[in-house]
C-alpha cells in the first residue's frame, strides 16, 4: 500500500461518464491500517469514499471497508482481496453484484479499474481511472 501514498490526480470514467477526482494514502493507527480517500473534483458530481485495508489473514491477503457519501443499508463494505505481481485486487460484495476493484502499476502511477459482475450479466466496466502523482497543497477531505 506505501506505494499510493501521498496525492494523486485520477482522471477517469465512472459509467461510462467523464469523472475526474483527487485521492490521498495515508497510514494510520501505527501503519497498521492505510485508507485511501477519494474525492470528485466536479461540484456536480459530488463524492467522496474512504476506503481502508489491512493485511489479511492469510498471507498477501488484504481486506477492506469501503465507505462514501452514499451511504446506505450495505456501507461500509467488506472487500477481500489478494496481492498481485502487479499490484492488488480486492471483490466488494453489495446483494445486486460485486465489484472487483485492481489497481496494477503504470510506470509512476496506477490504474485503477472497477469492474461490475452480476449474477447472469456479462462483465461491466464500472469506472477507470489513471493515478498520477499530486501535490497534496490544498486538497482537503472531510474524513
């Protein structure tokens, strides 16, 4: 995970519509747990997550809760996931669909892909986005 801290520029899509947003990594609680918040830079498109991992119980697992201004009867959710040669993985489970969310390295950024998979529905792009290194100057989040 130190290799998404700091602030970070994510151009993107989010169902298929243009969605820019700004992220900051961060350690907490003696770098037992990193939460990477995300925030929508377009007023219109309000949005902000904060979405913690944690080493799993296994080795190269991880876990997460994933938490946003939606809210909602199934926030946070639980993500379970593993380490990859490129990067990590991590399936958020909601009764509709789960989302399996990777992020894979590119070159000093990420790319980061949500994909929807409902049951009987082929496999949906959800939302993409690119990471690139930020100044964190000015970047504030609620969480």
């Amino acid at each position: 995970m130190s290799g998404l801290e700091g602030c970070w520029s994510a151009p993107g899509q989010v169902r298929g519509k243009d969605a820019t947003s700004v992220l900051r990594g961060e350690w907490h609680l003696g770098r037992r747990y990193f939460v990477l918040h995300l925030r929508s830079v377009a007023p219109a498109q309000a949005y902000e997550a904060a979405i913690t991992y944690r080493a799993g119980e296994k080795p190269g697992g991880i876990g997460s809760f994933w938490m946003d201004t939606f809210g909602g009867l199934y926030e946070p959710s639980l993500g379970l996931g593993a380490v990859s040669p490129d990067g990590f993985y991590l399936d958020y489970h909601f009764p509709d669909a789960a989302y399996h969310n990777r992020f894979e390295r590119r070159g000093k950024g990420w790319r980061w892909t949500i994909v929807e998979r409902a049951p009987g529905k082929p496999d949906k792009l959800f939302a993409r986005y690119e990471l690139a290194p930020a100044s964190c100057r000015g970047t504030t989040f609620t969480f």
